[in-house]
C-alpha cells in the first residue's frame, strides 16, 4: 500500500478511535456504565488496528504524523460529537438585580422547572432563581434569559444526578422534537 494512504487510514482510524474515546470518558465521568463500557471495546478494537498498521509501517514518517494528527483531530471531534449529543443535566443559577420576576414568569411560562429564593446581593435584595435542565435545552434556557436580562448573573455547572421534581416535565417548542 502507499505511504499515504496507508498514513491516512492511520489518521482516520485514530480520529475515530480517540473521538470514541472521549466520548467513553465523558460517560464513564456520567456513571453510565453500559454505554462506556461498549463504547471501551470499540474503542480498543479500532485503536489495536490503528496502532498495528503503524508499528507495520514504523519506517514511515507520514505513519507517525498521521497518527499525531489523527489524535489532535479526534479529541476535537470527541469534544464536537459530546457537545451535539448534549446528554446530561445542567444546573442554572440566575440573578437578576431588576427582572427576576419577569425572568421567572417567562422561564415557567417555557415550561421550565424554576425553584426562586430570596437572597442578599451587594447591593440589597435579589431573588435567585435555580433551573435544573437537560442540557439539550440549553442554548434555549441561555437564550431566554438573555433575552429578558442581558444583565442578569447566571452561573452553568454540570449536574451528576436529579431525583424527582420537574425536570422530566419540560417540554420542547413546538415542532421541536426532545
């Protein structure tokens, strides 16, 4: 086979492999035992054929940059593909110094799960408001909130697990499928 093709399979199988890879780190992370565990074996069998073709053609520089690249190129890939999927919760804090009671109508009226208290900013009196999501609604959480108060404070952080409350009530816009 030609140096270059055989470097560009190595590449591709290494993209392949390392995207698969991230995207088993980020469920194992997530406790999710089966998907990571599948996605392990996939994994180990793309890269043993991938790291099997190099050590055959070892004598081929373009080998070795192409598994370089295909490494650098999957990990972007991995990150990519786990952000399209967005599998997982987020929690949303927000707090809005003038609009907090528009922004909680309008997130409840989004068919959000919203929890509102009472706190104590800098400046005086605030009412946070706390949103646990699945994080494929998102982008549509952020948005909504932007819009209502570009001002607003809001903190993001991944949440491992949610139990109960609302949560598996939000519903998607119209023509918008889950």
């Amino acid at each position: 086979m030609d140096q270059v093709a055989i470097a560009l399979l190595i590449f591709v199988l290494r993209i392949t492999d390392v995207s698969i890879g991230t995207l088993r780190v980020l469920y194992t992370v997530r406790g999710r035992t089966l998907i990571a565990a599948s996605l392990g074996m996939v994994e180990a069998g793309v890269f043993i054929f991938a790291i099997s073709r190099v050590f055959k053609h070892a004598d081929n520089p373009l080998s070795m940059l192409g598994y370089a690249c295909g490494f650098a190129c999957g990990t972007a890939l991995g990150i990519r593909l786990e952000q399209w999927i967005a599998s997982g919760l987020i929690l949303v804090r927000v707090i809005s110094r003038d609009k907090s009671s528009a922004l909680l109508a309008a997130l409840r009226e989004a068919h959000f799960g919203v929890t509102a208290f009472s706190g104590e900013g800098r400046e005086g009196p605030v009412l946070m408001l706390f949103v646990v999501s699945k994080r494929k609604h998102g982008e549509r959480l952020m948005g909504l909130i932007e819009q209502i108060d570009g001002d607003a404070f809001v903190t993001l952080e991944p949440v491992h697990r949610a139990i109960g409350g609302y949560l598996a009530h939000v519903a998607s816009p119209a023509g918008v499928r889950k």
